[in-house]
C-alpha cells in the first residue's frame, strides 16, 4: 500500500509539473514520504529475512545504507 501511494504522489506531483503549475510542496511530500517509504520496506525485508537479512548476500543493509544517506542529504523529515 506505501508503495502504491509513493508511485501516486510521484505521478500526482509530475501531473503538476507538466501542467506548468509550481509543485514544491508536492515535491517535498514526496520526496520525504518516499524515502520514509523505502526505509521501513527494506527494513520489513531485512526483519523477515532474519539473521539472513543482515549478510551482504542479499544487499539489503547496503540498500538501507544508500537509502539512509539518501535521506541525511536531503535534510531532516523531523
């Protein structure tokens, strides 16, 4: 469902941008609410791969890193 709704504000915000209309609340929504999004899905899948979850084999903890660094660049969601 999150990421059902990430894709829909990302096409919602484009919508926006297309049509020429200044969209940076939408922007910044999204922005955040996809990063967010993502942290708590990779961190679901790291959690329901067990101790497996925490190895380099299956790259999870290197996703959460990029997506970790992704959000401190971006500035504080708080």
């Amino acid at each position: 469902m999150e990421i059902h709704a990430a894709h829909l504000m990302g096409l919602d915000t484009a919508r926006a941008l297309d049509e020429g209309r200044q969209a940076r609340t939408e922007v910044s929504m999204m922005k955040t609410y996809s990063i967010e999004m993502a942290i708590r899905a990779i961190d679901h899948a790291i959690q329901v791969h067990g101790a497996m979850g925490l190895t380099n084999e299956l790259h999870l903890t290197e996703a959460w890193q990029q997506l970790r660094r992704t959000r401190i660049a971006d500035g504080s969601s708080r």
